[in-house]
C-alpha cells in the first residue's frame, strides 16, 4: 500500500479515486466490464437515459476526426423503465457508484425521469444533460438559457435527496454564469464540458459525413477548451467541477484537477484503450508518490498564475 488517499467526495457522492467512465461511452456498464474491472474505477456514468426509448439518428452518426471524433448518436437508449429492469441487475454486481445521466426534451420529462429513478438504491447520483433540444421552445438547447439551466436544477433537486450534477455545454459565452445558476438553485455539482458542435463534409460527394450534418466534438482536440472552462468555473464560482474532454492519460487527468476539477471523466478514450481507466488509477497513484502528495484532493485548484 503507497498510504495515498485518492478518494473524495463531491456531496454525499463518495468516490474512491476521481476516474469516471463518461456517458455514451461505456453504454450501460456490461461491454466495458469486459476489458476494465469496475470496482477499481470511481464511478460509471449511464448512456443517456429517457422517459421513453429512443431510436437515435440515423446512420452515419459517428466518424473519426483527426483529433478526435464526431458523433451525432441521437441520445439512443432503452428508456428508464426498462434500464431498472434489464440494465441495473448487471450493474449491481460491482461495487462501483452509478450516476445516471438524463436527457430530456421538456423540463417535465427531467422531473419524471429523475422522479422514478431515484426510488432505486443502487443509483447514487444524477448527471442531467442539458445539452438537449426543448421541443417547447422550437428546438433551443436547455443550457443555452440560463433560465432554463436553473429551473431543471431546481426542479431535479425537488425530486432526489441524491446529488445533481449539471452537465453544461461549452457552447456558451460564459460557462461560469451557468456553474452559478446551477449553485444558486442548490445543484451539488457541475461536468464540464460537453462536446462541442462540429462537423465535417465529404469534398467530393460535397454532403456531410454526418446524416446530422452537424455533431459533438470530443477528444483531443477539445482539450485545451475544456480546460479553460473548467478554470473559469474555479475562479468564478465555488462548486465542485467534474472535468470532462480529451483525457487521454494521467497527466491530462493531474491538468484538469490543477485548474479546478475535483474529479474527470474519461471519453473517448474508452473507444481507443477500453483497458486505460484502470491503467490511469495506477499511474495517478505512482505521481502522487513520486510528488510527495498524500491526497489527491490536494490537487484540485492547485493552480499558480
């Protein structure tokens, strides 16, 4: 034993070391499981999670970009009813926090989602995905309006005793202004970031490589964003931050806790070396050995300018 303590908590979400599985990457937890043992990783964030199933876009919805990677899946996914039925057994084998993340077209079907999934003792915590069209509102994104982003807190927070944890879109002008609504309206913590709107086209067929046409941005390409959101957050307001975009080692996870995230989640990397979660807890320990660090906690907001 090294006698590092790389646990933490963010509210009453307990973790033993800061390396999540992002959602939309690991599906429902059973593929991954496969390759990285769950009960040495943080925590497990779901595939977006529904009232009601979802088809999802149509194909092509994912391509590779040359940092990174597009995808336009359409929140694709059983639905809440039958992940408690089908999805959660599998998940309760191993000793690991899950975070359900939900996505929603109105700000009742949040409620309602949240409202039937926090009866399940094995769900710990919620991620909401506001990076999601209001089909109220002709199809603006829930975390473009401030408003709006403090409204679903407030009203997520009304359904759970268990921590909310908003997931804001980078494709704002002030990513801080949304960590505040989300602080004000007693939101326990924020992800950050999103992925980034993008596309890419076919410069003979002159159509889009996405039948979307337009997707998000992950990987590392988006890296060096992502890190500047999260220490605008750390600087402007005092919330726990979960740092999200093209980690793809355990320097990148140090970085994103140097400028204010107490904890990362881990991508598209998933895609690449399904093995590296489990790798990267390893080497994140052996740094903080080598470094004279006793808690990694320490880290987070370390920054010096």
């Amino acid at each position: 034993m090294s006698g590092v303590d790389l646990s933490l908590q963010i509210g009453s979400l307990k973790l033993r070391n800061p390396i999540m599985l992002a959602s939309g990457t690991v599906g429902y937890g059973n593929e991954i499981a496969e390759f990285a043992d769950l009960n040495k990783i943080g925590a497990i964030v779901t595939k977006s999670l529904s009232l009601n199933p979802r088809k999802g876009n149509a194909p092509q919805r994912i391509i590779e970009t040359p940092a990174g990677m597009l995808n336009a899946i359409g929140l694709a996914n059983v639905g809440v009813e039958q992940f408690l039925k089908e999805k959660i057994p599998f998940l309760k084998q191993y000793d690991i926090p899950l975070i359900c993340n939900i996505a929603a077209s109105t700000i009742e079907e949040y409620v309602e989602c949240t409202r039937i999934l926090t009866t399940e003792d094995a769900i710990k915590a919620f991620e909401i995905n506001v990076s999601c069209p209001n089909v109220k509102e002709g199809g603006l994104q829930f975390g473009n309006s401030c408003q709006m982003v403090s409204e679903i807190t407030a009203k997520v927070k009304a359904e759970t005793d268990k921590p909310v944890i908003i997931k804001l879109s980078p494709n704002v002008s002030s990513i801080a202004d949304f960590a505040k609504a989300v602080k004000d309206e007693g939101g326990d913590a924020v992800s950050a970031i999103n992925t980034l709107v993008g596309t890419s086209f076919n410069i003979f067929t002159k159509r889009s490589k996405l039948k979307n046409v337009t997707g998000g941005l992950s990987g590392p390409a988006i890296k060096p964003v992502a890190l500047a959101k999260v220490l605008e957050i750390k600087q402007k307001v005092d919330i726990p931050i979960i740092g999200i975009g093209g980690i793809m080692n355990w320097k990148d996870v140090v970085e994103f806790m140097i400028v204010g995230a107490s904890a990362v989640q881990i991508g598209t990397l998933n895609f690449i070396d399904p093995y590296a979660s489990e790798r990267i807890v390893a080497e994140l320990e052996k740094y903080c050995v080598e470094n004279g660090i006793n808690k990694i906690s320490d880290l987070t907001g370390s920054y010096i300018l």
